[in-house]
C-alpha cells in the first residue's frame, strides 16, 4: 500500500523517541512527516534521518529559517546532506533566494512561508505590518516568493485558491496547515479549513498534527482525514 502524500502529519511530540513511536502507531497509513523546531532540540534531525532511511518516509523540515542571504544558503546547504524533501524559510525574497542557492544540486523543496495561520489582522498590526488584509498579504508574498525561485509556499487553506490562480503557481507547491477534520477543536489556528476544502482549493499537501498525534487511536484518526480527502487531481 502506498500512503497519500497529500496528508502531512505534524510531529509535535515531545522528543524523537515520541516522535517514531507516533510513526510506528501510524505505520503505512501515513508517509509524509513534518518535524518542526520544537523537535529540532529534541533529536529532529536523527528522526528525520531514521524516517526517511529506515522506514521510506518523505519528510518535511519546517523551521521557517530567517537570517541574513550568507547564513540561510550556508544552512540550507548543510540541512540538504540529511536528504529532507521540503524546508520552509520565511518568504522574504532575499531569503528565498539565498535558500534556492544552498538547495542548488539537491533534491530539498524550498517552501516559503508567507503569513502563519496562527496571525490575523490585529496580529499584523502588533508586528508594525503594513496595511492590508491578510489573504490580500499573503498572496502578494506568495508571488514575490515564486518570482525568488520558492519551490512552493505555505499559506493557510483560505489562500490556497487565491495563489493557485496565480500565473506564477503553475507547477508549484502550495503545503496548508491550519487544516482541521470536521468537528475538531481549532487549537492556536485562526484561518483553517476542513482537509477536503483545503485540497478542492488547490493545496497539495495538508499537514495535521493535533487531531491525530492527539486522538485516543491516532492511526484510525489520520485514515478519517484520509478518507475526507477529494480524490486526487490528474
């Protein structure tokens, strides 16, 4: 059985040991794992390492690097040795592009972030943001990240239609967390989406983390998400 990339589960656990035990429990159900910051301290990239090599899973490092062009491409370009399918970096053009640079010859996806689904307007206001609203921001930064040489962006699932009708979008990759089965608490998210909505809108890849790390049965949890997914586009 090969599992449906499109579902990406967020492995916000507490340590790497966590983290391949939830992989275990979730077994071919789920081939795609996104391991973020909060697990870096904790052995994410031994993780990383062990998912891909071991056990054949595609793995998504989501650390939202941000840093001057020469720190991001010389970090990109260490991070690319652990064989990671996608790395998100903050979608500055300047950053983009420096991470373009130190992907260049790999096979690691440079995925910019353009506005995290946890902010709204009143956010974006507290951080001196210019005027705007936010799905208007955040396809705006979409574009200036495609233009940069982004592989793809990560944008709640309320922008994903928007950005797929871009011109600049054709051929690549929108990844939407901020995606929530139907009757699921919303957490920290503010701008979410059931997984249907989400993919129907134009997104590739929806990531998961809490419906399913935290359910009583996680794998019959992540099939449930599965099974709300559209089939798939040809």
């Amino acid at each position: 059985m090969t599992a449906d990339d499109r579902l990406i589960v967020a492995l916000d656990v507490p340590d790497a040991l966590a983290g391949l035990k939830l992989a275990e429990t979730l077994g071919d159900t789920v081939g795609f794992y996104k391991i973020g910051l909060g697990m870096l301290t904790g052995g994410g990239l031994a993780l990383a390492s062990e998912l891909k090599q071991k056990h054949g899973k595609r793995i998504f490092l989501d650390l939202k690097l941000f840093d001057i062009g020469a720190t991001i491409e010389a970090a990109v370009r260490g991070l690319a040795q652990h064989d990671i399918d996608f790395l998100t970096v903050h979608g500055d053009p300047h950053v983009v592009r420096a991470a373009c640079q130190g992907a260049a010859g790999s096979s690691l996806q440079i995925l910019a972030v353009t506005i995290l689904t946890s902010l709204d307007r009143s956010d974006l206001d507290d951080g001196l943001m210019r005027a705007g609203s936010v799905p208007e921001l955040v396809v705006e930064r979409a574009a200036r990240a495609f233009d940069a040489g982004a592989d793809g962006v990560i944008a709640s699932p309320r922008e994903a239609a928007a950005i797929r009708a871009l011109p600049a979008a054709a051929g690549r990759r929108i990844v939407t967390p901020g995606v929530r089965p139907e009757g699921a608490a919303t957490g920290d998210q503010k701008r979410i989406a059931t997984p249907a909505r989400a993919i129907a809108d134009g997104a590739d890849h929806i990531v998961v983390g809490r419906p399913i790390h935290a359910a009583p049965d996680p794998r019959a949890a992540a099939q449930a998400v599965l099974d709300e997914l559209p089939p798939r586009r040809h």
